[in-house]
C-alpha cells in the first residue's frame, strides 16, 4: 500500500514487500540490509538486535532493523529455524534510474530451499516436499534444491494416509507444501506452507513440467492418470521457479518411484528401532546410523541415511551390494587407501549445484578441483572388480577435462568470495593479464614507497597505508612529523599521527584504483564465463558425485564388517528366517562393561508367530529389536552381526513397542497402542516382519489379555496375514496357545535361581516362562525391603487356591491406633453431622472445636 509523500525509495520498498507480504523482506542499502514496519519488529525481537526508526515521510517515522551484509547468512539461519521465510531483495545494476538504484528480490529463502553451506547440514538432505489430496488418491513430490535430487509418488489406495505418514517420516522434511484447504494433522509436526489452491492446478502444473522438462508428454515420466502427482509436482516446481528461479536448472530428469518399491517403514518403526537416532536423546550416537556410517564424504553421509531409511526388497539389487561389500571387506588394504582418499573429498554434489544455481563461490572451484584431480585415482582402483560401481560410472568418464579447466583458470589460492581480487590465474585471461601488466609499475611503486621513503627521509616511523576516505597516504607519527619533506601535502591529523599525499602517490593511485576497478569486473565476468563452461558437464559431475558416494557407502558397511566381525547373509524369496548367534548392532557396541550374550531366531516349517515370555530386564526387547534390525541391515547390503544368516526378504517391518502419550493430540498410551495394533493388522502381508512387544498392557488384565489373545489369533489364521511375528508378553496365559493353534511356538528368556537370587541369563529357549520374576527385578530397582517381603506374601495368597487376599495378622503384626474411642463425644458429634449443609468456615469451627476437645482428654 502506498503511503502520502513517501520518498522514493520508501515507495520503492512497498511496492517490493506488496508482493512478498508473508516473508521479511532483507532491503539492501549499502553495506546492511535493512528490515521496515512490522518485518523489523520481528527482526529486532528474533534476532535480539536494536530497533530504530527512520524518517520516510514529512512527520512520519518507521520502525527500522538492520544487519550487516557480510553477516547476512547467520541472521538468516537463525530466522529460518524459527520458521520465517526471507525475501532477499538486491541492488541491480550499476547506475541509478531517477536518483535511486533498481532493486529486486533475487531470493526467497524458506526451510525447504536453503542451499547455503552455512545454513545447512551436511550429513543430511534438505527434502521439500509438497503433497496434493484428491477424494482417495494423493501425491507427493520432494526435491532437495542444494543436490537436484527430485521424485514424485502416486497413492491410490484406501490406507494412503498411513503411507503418506510412512513416506514423510522417511524423508523428514525441512518445509511442506499444502494447499491451503487441505488440513494434514501428522504433517503439523514440521513447518508447513500454505499454499493458495490454484497452484496445485492440474492445467497449470501440466504445463510448467512439460516446459521444465521439455517434453510434449508426461507419460514417459510414469504420470499418465496420476493427476495428484502432477499437481503436486507442478506446485513444488513453481515454489521453486519463485524462490530462486535460477536453481531449477538443477532439475533435468524425474524419479518416479512407488513406495512399494523399497522396504516400507512406519514412522513408529523407525523410532522404535532407532535407526537414525536415539529416543530420549535424539541423538545419532546410539542409533543404528552411528553403528554403521565410517563414511568419509559429505555426500556418502546423506546416502547411508538414506538407505537405512529405504530398504531393498528386490533380491538382485540387495545381491550387488553384499558383493560390493564382500570385494572391499576381502581386499582390506585397498578399502583403506580408497577411505583415506575419500577423505579429502568435497561436496561436490552441493557444489555444482550451486555453480548451476550461479551461487558458488571462489573456494567451492578450488574444492572442486582438489576432488577431481583424485578422482581418476579412485576410478582405477575399483574399475572392473566392483559391478554396481561399474554400472555408476557408466554416464561419467574421469572428468579430466573439467580438472584442467579449474587448473588453469582459478588461482591457487583464491580470495573467499568475488568481492576481492585475484581469483583467476595469471596465464588464463588475456585481457586480465594486459591490464594487470599495464599497471605493475604503479603498483611496484606503491608497494616499495615505504621502503624508499624511510631511507630517503630517514625517519623510522613512517608508513603507507589505505583506507576508502582518503585512498593512499603516507603516516608519520607526531615525534617525527615536523621532518617531513616539503614536498608532502598534510591530509589528516589524528591523535598520535600525522598522514601526508604526494602529487606523484596520488597519480599512481588514480592508475591502480581504476584497474583494480576493472580487473574486478573482469574477474567477475570470467568467473560466471568458467562456472557457465562447468554447468554443461553438470550431469557428468553430478554421476562423479554419485558414484563416490556410494563407494563411500559401501566402503563404510565394509569397515563395520571387518570392526564387528558381521557376516553375508543368505537372501530368500520365501518365509525362511535363521540366525545363528545374532547380535544386537547398537548395544553390543555401547554396553562394553558386558559380554553380550548372542541368540538364535528361527522361523521355519510353516512356523511363523513365537510367543516370547519372561521377566523384565531379562533382555526380551533387545531380542525383538535384534531380529529387526538384522533383516533390516541385510535388506540395505550390509553384512549383519551374527556367524550366519539366512533372510526370506521382507515387504515391511512393523514394531509396537513401548508406551508413549500422545497428550498433544489427546491420546491415551492404551490408545496409541490400539492405534499402532490396528495400522499393523491392516497393512501387514504374508511377507512382513512384526515385532510386537506386550500388547494389551496398557488396560486391565482380563481386557489386555483378551485383546493379546485375539491379535495372535487374526495374525495366525488371516489369509493376507501368517507373518513372522515376534511377541513378547507377560500374559502367561498365551503360552497355552500352541495347543490349539498349530504355527505358534512358545520361548522364553532363561532365568537361573540360586539362593532366592535370579540371574538373567539372556539367552532364548524353547517354551514358555513359568514365573514373571517380577518381585526380583523391583528388589534389584531397590524398592525397600519390607514391601518385597510384603509382596511375596500377597504373591503366595494369589497364587493358592482361594487367591483371596487376606488381612494382616494381626497378632504378627501392629495394628493402626484408632482416632477416637467408642464412646468419645467427639465421634457422636462426627456422627450427627450433615457435611453438605455446612459452609467452609462452619466446618473450619467445628473441627477447632474438636480439636479443643481433644486436649481436654
């Protein structure tokens, strides 16, 4: 909105924040950008920086917050995390129109589409995704703006939402698109983005991938009747083409891709198996990841992440990896030479990103270089031994060409940024070179002034110095500045000093002044002319990225291998599972003040459910988890913790463990539980692993027994069901179920009992426990003596044959002192009492009165 008698470039600033009404808007003024009106508000509070106020009209004053430039990417981080978007709008051009300069938004910076190194993780992608609904089928497109990673997926079954959830727990990402009708409760828990409905449009985001992607057609991409994917991809895309219309050069090709087609992982899985961190900590030491990745390179991070969240299920794909594996475990030297090469290597997926993007900088060419210039050493040594990396390298050569070019063009050791000189190497640009040349007398002037004046003049004190006022000067402190020659002309005095020109300094400094000025531009020029020569061989570098980082990832599961002693398993297209002496990945390697005791699993001979008893801490939960994580480290192309194993690929694993409130959303820990049963048992198959640890607890016995009994059931006899199911109880009435239910066998945690002590031996074996143990297991929490021998008291009434709880006897035992005697006056007044008819402060009197009373006796 306009204002009365606004300056030109207040209107200038409202005109620009009219269009960006939802995002701060950094006004660039100089050497700060500055926030107005209610973004500055925000800037000051968020940012904790002073809020000050400037004149944009005659007797009108605005609030106003400013931030360095050069600083820039920090204020912006920190109001990124608190989930602002952020409209960087810049200076364009370099001669004002009409008495102020041109400007423009360059950037919109939300959380989905950070590509700053400073503003984002390195070991983990940085995932936008956008989601459209429509009656019962729904899309979902992700792209990762600072790598060019992009896919799209189609839901068109009644249980999407549960897949949806499933797919976005997987990807965890930074920023949501939604249309602004469509409400998606488990998205609120990331920051989410409202969009108007006519960007989901299907006419429109049609149009704007064909254009992308240059295609007449999306049916080559997998789209064809899947207009929920369309919109949503269109609507990503266009988010995108407004941020920063620059980066969706990044985007070529698109993956479309089925959840289906990998291991499907509930969200609730993932926590309970804690795959990428830990639950109470929400730290990565202590998951599964923190086991498994040795790798060296940023983008290897990001991809081991990524497959520990996506399983394979194709027996083939799983097979090339455990070969990749087993070639770089057996040639131990070889894997260890590749890591320490690997080490030294850039992110250079981030980084040609960001050249395409025409956001890189100085030093990401010369990392780029460094990493290339490696590259054809680490290519000869896997060529031909490794045939999933031989396929990797089939759209990429060892990009020797592309090496040369950065060696020859930018300097050794270039400035940080382009806002200094001497970035290009002398001998690449010509015209660089001549005006550099044309200039070196002036500047080796300059450069040995002081030398020859203080020999010349003889006072010791003097020097040469620069600043943006005054240009070049020479310095004499005060003691000596009355021997200064006739010739210097006084410019400044300053406390301690005086500073002098001379005619024949400034005449030099109007010649190097000038050409830094054009040996800047020129600079500049070259540089955008070398990063436009890269982008051309974007997708070869891009394949170079890929195929280090999946060495790195496969060098990576090679080395907990050989640290571990892990061992290839055997994969299956049938129901089989067998592992002799399986180890728990993660709490072998954190708890070394014990040994820890391996287990086998089997499930075979039509055999698919095993009832688990025993008491706690017994080990019970490290078993179930220890099976999972086994099958789960196999389907990824790891070897496993165990002497052998052989692993009938699994579709998808399920866990329920553990209780957790979701008070937030108004759920009980029984209904969560209920809510986490029912997912299981409606999308489970034949094929899928279930962990299931003491369902029903979370009631009364008889109901959670019941509930228990009836889940066994439905899992053992439904057709779509029969999957290999672990579960863990308490109810020792289960055990009673392999009598009428054929595929059900009973096991239990061993449990030694010497002199009243239990011992834990952690071991499984076949049958069902006969006692909880419980009663030991609070004695070793500490609870107090006298209510264990109370305990087993009760224990040995319940367990007889009235299981009628008896009083204590009183003549064992004191008995509780009465308050009042039989025929005390103060009982016959409690007595006649009507407590409903008395006020506070009559019932405050009457027990005054009382307590007089009792003193008298």
């Amino acid at each position: 909105m306009s204002e009365t008698n606004a300056t030109p470039i207040r209107q200038q600033y409202l005109d620009i924040k009219k269009n960006y009404p939802d995002a701060i808007v950094f006004f660039r003024l100089g050497d700060f950008y500055e926030t107005f009106d209610e973004d500055a508000e925000i800037t000051s509070r968020e940012l904790d920086i002073v809020l000050t106020g400037r004149n944009v009209a005659k007797g009108q004053k605005v609030p106003m917050a400013g931030i360095p430039y050069h600083a820039a990417d920090n204020y912006i981080s920190r109001l990124i995390e608190k989930g602002y978007h952020v409209a960087i709008c810049e200076q364009i051009g370099e001669q004002p129109q009409k008495g102020i300069f041109p400007r423009e938004v360059i950037r919109l910076v939300s959380p989905g589409t950070v590509i700053e190194p400073g503003l984002i993780k390195n070991e983990k992608n940085n995932y936008l995704v956008s989601l459209f609904i429509h009656e019962n089928t729904a899309g979902l497109a992700f792209l990762d703006i600072s790598t060019g990673e992009i896919g799209v997926s189609h839901f068109n079954d009644n249980e999407f939402h549960n897949r949806l959830n499933a797919e976005i727990s997987r990807l965890h990402p930074s920023e949501i698109l939604l249309p602004e009708s469509i409400h998606l409760p488990f998205a609120e828990q990331y920051h989410v983005t409202s969009l108007q409905d006519w960007k989901f449009e299907l006419g429109r985001s049609e149009q704007l991938l064909k254009t992308q992607f240059h295609v007449s057609s999306l049916d080559g991409f997998g789209l064809k009747n899947k207009p929920a994917a369309v919109a949503a991809l269109g609507a990503i895309l266009g988010y995108v083409k407004e941020s920063d219309p620059q980066a969706l050069a990044l985007f070529t090709d698109l993956n479309f891709y089925a959840i289906e087609d990998h291991m499907v992982l509930d969200e609730a899985t993932r926590r309970n198996l804690e795959l990428t961190e830990t639950i109470l900590k929400v730290s990565e030491a202590g998951s599964l990841l923190g086991v498994m990745d040795k790798t060296r390179t940023p983008m290897g991070k990001r991809m081991i992440r990524r497959w520990v969240n996506q399983p394979l299920i194709h027996a083939g794909e799983i097979t090339e990896r455990l070969d990749a594996v087993e070639y770089l475990l057996e040639n131990g030297l070889d894997r260890l030479e590749l890591q320490k090469q690997l080490r030294s290597v850039a992110d250079i997926e981030r980084i040609i990103n960001r050249v395409v993007a025409q956001h890189a900088v100085p030093r990401d060419l010369v990392a780029l270089r460094e990493t290339l210039e490696i590259l054809p050493v680490i290519l000869k040594k896997v060529s031909g031994h490794i045939p999933l990396l031989d396929r990797e390298t089939g759209a990429m050569d060892d990009c020797s060409s592309e090496f040369m070019l950065l060696r020859e063009s930018i300097a050794e050791d270039p400035p940080a940024t382009l806002a200094h000189t001497g970035v290009i190497r002398p001998g690449y640009s010509s015209e660089l070179d001549e005006i550099i040349q044309s200039t070196k007398n002036s500047r080796d002037y300059i450069a040995n002034l002081e030398k020859v004046e203080k020999e010349r003049t003889g006072i010791k004190t003097l020097k040469v110095g620069f600043n943006k006022v005054f240009g070049y000067y020479i310095e004499i402190s005060n003691s000596y500045a009355d021997q200064a020659p006739e010739e210097y002309i006084r410019k400044q005095t300053l406390v301690n000093a005086e500073r002098f020109i001379t005619p024949k300094l400034k005449e030099y400094e109007t010649i190097v002044l000038n050409a830094e000025e054009n040996i800047h531009a020129i600079e500049n020029r070259v540089f955008k002319e070398i990063c436009a020569e890269l982008k051309k061989s974007s997708k070869k570098l891009l394949a170079a990225s890929r195929f280090l980082g999946t060495l790195d990832v496969l060098a990576s599961f090679a080395q907990a291998a050989s640290e571990n002693n892990y061992v290839r398993p055997k994969l299956s297209e049938d129901k089989h599972l067998m592992i002799k002496n399986g180890r728990h990945p993660v709490v072998e390697k954190t708890r070394v003040d014990i040994s820890f005791v391996p287990n086998d699993t089997v499930f075979a001979n039509g055999d698919n459910i095993q009832v688990i008893t025993g008491p706690n801490m017994s080990g019970k939960s490290t078993y179930l988890r220890q099976v999972a994580l086994i099958v789960l480290l196999a389907q990824i192309g790891s070897f496993v913790p165990a002497d052998a194993a052989e692993i009938g690929i699994v579709d998808r694993i399920f866990t329920r463990i553990g209780a957790q409130d979701e008070i937030h959303a108004g759920q009980s820990t029984f209904m969560v539980e209920m809510i986490e049963t029912a997912n299981i048992l409606h999308n489970a198959t034949d094929k899928s692993l279930l962990i299931l640890d003491e369902i029903g607890r979370g009631t009364s016995t008889y109901d959670g027994l019941s509930i228990a009994w009836a889940v066994l059931e439905y899992i053992h006899n439904h057709p779509r069901l029969k999957s290999r199911t672990l579960f863990a109880t308490h109810y020792h009435e289960l055990t009673q179920l392999p009598d009428v239910l054929p595929n059900i066998k009973n096991y239990n945690v061993a449990v030694s009992e010497v002199d009243n002590q239990v011992i834990f031996l952690h071991k499984i074996v076949p049958g069902g426990a006969d006692r909880s143990y419980g009663i030991h297991v609070a004695q070793l929490a500490g609870i107090p003596g006298p209510v264990i021998t109370r305990a087993n008291e009760i224990l040995a009434q319940l367990e007889g044959q009235s299981r009628q709880l008896e009083l204590k006897d009183e003549a064992s035992h004191p008995t509780q002192m009465a308050l009042f005697t039989q025929d005390s006056p103060v009982l016959k007044d409690i007595k006649k009492l009507d407590p409903n008819s008395l006020s506070p402060i009559e019932a405050l009197n009457k027990i005054y009165q009382w307590k007089k009373d009792l003193d008298k006796g």
